[in-house]
C-alpha cells in the first residue's frame, strides 16, 4: 500500500465557505460572477516539450484539480458552482479522469470535449475573469481580467486556512516527514545528492513535477547556497553535513520542511541543536496579533547571539544586528505564508487597496509582514550560513576584526543551517504541523 491517502475531511463545508467569501468580494467589488480559468499548457519555444502544468490556485482552492488544464469554473451568487470540465478525446496524452464525487458533488459538472467550451457561459462585463492572461485575454476584455482589488481580497481570504486546507496540510506535512526520514537515512549510508533525493521521491510515491518546490539537497558547503539546484551524482569523498529543504503536496496543498544534520558529533553539530532549541522558541511565538515582523527581528537577534556564544563573530549580538554583520549570516527572511503556493498570497499587503505594509529597514526578503491571525500557516524557518561571496563584501567593505576568520574557515566546510516548521495559527498555542508530522511516524 502507498503512503499517500486522500483528504475529504470537512470538504463540502469548504466549498460553502468559498462560494460565502466569493461572493462577498463580488459584491463588494461590484461583479456579479467570477469565472476562474485553470490555465492551459505552455509550449518551450520552438518545441512541442510542454512545461510541466501548475494549475491556477484560485481554481485549486475550489476543487482538487491539479492536472486539469483548459477546464473553468463559473462562481454566481446564490447557485451552484458551475465546472466546465475539460476532458479531450486524446491518445497522444491521457485525458483527466472523470470527477471524482467527493469533491464533484459539489459542483454542477460540465464535461467538455472543447477547449473552448468555457466561452458559452455567458459571460459579460459584470463577470471577472481569473487566470492567466494567454488563456483568457483573446476572450475577455482587459479590465475584468484578474482586477487587482478583487484578487487582493481573495488573497486576504486565502491566508485564512478552512479546516479542509488545514487537514490537507497537515497530510502533506505527514507525507514531507516520511520522505524527510527516508532523506536522512540515504545521508546516514553516504549516498550521492541525486540518490538522496530519489529515495526522497520513492518513500511517498511522488514524481518531480509534483513537489511544490525543486527539493534542496546539499551535502557539505551546497547548504550555504540557498535555493541549492543540482543533485549531484557524485558521492563526496566525506558527508559532513546535509541540509534538506523539500515539501510534498495534497490537493495542491503544500508543506515546506527543511532539516539540517551533522554526520557526528563537534562543534558543528552542536551549532545545529543551538539554532534548533532557538526555532523551537520562536515557533512557541506565532500566535494571534503578532507582528511577524517582529519576530523576524528577534530571530536576528537570536542569530546573533548564537554566533556570539560560539565565537564566530566578536562583536555584542546588538552590534552584529545593527551594524547588518547578522545578514552576512542570515540573509533571507523568517518565514513566508505557505498554502495553495509554497510562497503564499498576500504577506506583505494590509487590504483591498493592496497598501503595502513595509519589511523592516535592512531587511529586503523578509516575504511576510502581517499581524498573524487565526487561520494563517506559515513557516518559521531560521537560517546560519557560511556564504563566501557576503563572507567576502564583508571582509572588504566591513569591521574585519567582527569576524573570527578562523573560526568561519573551520566551519565553512559544513556549509550552512536551516530549521523549518510549517505553523498554524490558532485562538490559542500554535500548532507546529511538521513536528507533529515527525512524532507521529
Ligand atoms: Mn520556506
């Protein structure tokens, strides 16, 4: 039996929220309908190689429809859900199955032959048209397709997690534990990055395209390169060190995990339970009304004095955060809203109107700026790193003597740390999905 197993759980109280908070924005906006497109396949340039198909998110938070590309979903207030269901006579591909009815039932369903079939549904200039622009544009004119405030509203609506969205994350986060587990293992026995990764793959069944992310797998000095890309296939002479960042989907859903570890015991090791015991504490933080700003700055702070305490750097922990010595270290932001997008919608806006509430000064990738309310997952997900190149600007534009170069030197083989968890924010203490995840098994 396979690892992966299907969320229904709460999925017809799901759609009934979506069609309330749909048309609310409608009206709010002054739409009486929304036609959501899942988007079509997208050709390489002179080529009949199509890309792998993402489909729209908007139509995924609806219903499960990851590989159905071409079919459109029809909102009205007060009526059934109407989903044009494209299903091709084809034999150069295999067409999407039909609707399953656990999440069908929900819908008045259309199966269509026609790509094209989604233009009969009457649409007109009171219907807002969502999905990208090579899809729709041809059909519709530009100021209902994808209108900003509209989008901005549904984006807001979309950090608010339904029980269903949760239940489906907490199953990937189940599924990314089980695979993380496998990872660890093939990192225990010497294996190449590439075989890593397929052991990765194999333990829950999932293929490339549908990881919500390219999996980081980076042995040694690759974990101090962030969004690490290739699976080499060579085995290193040694395995010091593994950094994993790797999610897996349900539904769409995504979890975002990432794990460090040490081949044994030392000082790197012991840097690895310093940054963890600290990502525990400020995973205990996320609750409601926290400014997630300022939790991405005590995670600076924190940095900074674990890099005191190990002699990395031989300023105060204050000094090393104002003075910017912290980012040489930790240079991307604390975490990110994680939903239908591994880097979910609007973190960084405070309402329709899409006005920006502003990152902290000094900090340019910090991708969520919210105050946390009850529904909201996001990942909290610190980071340690010897980078050469900001290692390098410091030691030419800054205080010198603020680093302990030998120090750097004897742990820049290691490469780098990052601990990630996947939170949900709810009236009381956070639950840390990934953690449950990982005690379960
Ligand atoms: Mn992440």
């Amino acid at each position: 039996m396979g690892a992966r197993k299907t969320v229904i759980e709460g999925y017809k109280n799901h759609v009934a929220e979506l069609q309330r908070r749909w048309e609310r924005a409608l009206r709010a906006e002054g739409y009486d309908a929304v036609l959501i497109h899942a988007g079509s396949k997208l050709a390489s340039f002179l080529d009949d190689y199509e890309y792998p198909f993402r489909c729209n998110p908007h139509l995924l938070w609806w219903a499960p429809l990851t590989s159905q590309h071409d079919s459109a979903l029809l909102i009205r207030p007060g009526k059934r859900p109407k989903l044009f269901y494209y299903q091709p006579d084809d034999y150069w591909y295999l067409p999407p199955a039909d609707p399953a009815s656990w999440w069908a039932d929900e819908f008045e369903v259309l199966p269509v032959r026609d790509a094209d079939a989604w233009k009969q549904a009457g649409i007109n200039h009171r219907t807002a048209c969502i999905g990208d622009a090579a899809s729709l544009a041809e059909a519709v004119d530009a100021a209902q397709l994808n209108p900003q405030r509209l989008l901005n509203r549904i984006h807001l609506e979309r950090t608010r997690k339904t029980p269903y969205e949760i239940a489906c994350m907490a199953e990937a986060a189940r599924l990314g534990a089980i695979a993380h587990t496998a990872a660890e293992q093939a990192f225990r026995e010497g294996s190449s990055e590439y075989d890593i990764h397929q052991r990765y793959c194999m333990a829950i069944e999932l293929v490339d395209a549908e990881l919500p992310y390219g999996n980081i797998v980076a042995l040694n000095d690759h974990g101090a390169v962030l969004h690490y890309q290739a699976h080499e296939q060579e085995t290193p002479a040694e395995s010091r060190s593994f950094l994993i960042d790797a999610g897996a989907t349900v539904h769409g859903y995504a979890c975002d995990i990432t794990r460090t570890y040490s081949a044994r015991d030392g000082e790197f090791a012991d840097l690895i339970t310093a940054m963890d015991t600290m990502q525990r504490k400020l995973c205990t933080a996320v609750v409601e009304g926290l400014d997630y700003r300022d939790l991405h700055l005590r995670a600076h702070a924190d940095i900074a004095t674990i890099l005191k305490d190990f002699d990395i750097i031989r300023t105060s922990p204050e000094d090393a955060v104002a003075s910017g010595l912290s980012a040489v270290f930790y240079p991307h932001g604390l975490g990110h809203f994680l939903g239908l997008q591994t880097h979910d919608v609007a973190g960084l806006i405070a309402d329709a109107d899409g006005t920006p509430i502003p990152r902290p000064d000094g900090h340019p990738f910090l991708r969520l700026t919210r105050t946390l309310e009850e529904g909201n997952v996001l990942t909290i997900e610190p980071g340690l790193y010897f980078i050469e190149p900001l290692l390098r600007q410091w030691r030419e534009t800054g205080d010198v003597a603020a680093i302990n170069w030998e120090k750097v030197d004897s742990l820049a083989p290691y490469g780098g740390i990052r601990i990630e968890d996947n939170m949900l924010v709810t009236g009381g203490e956070p639950r840390n999905l990934t953690r449950e995840a990982f005690a379960s098994l």
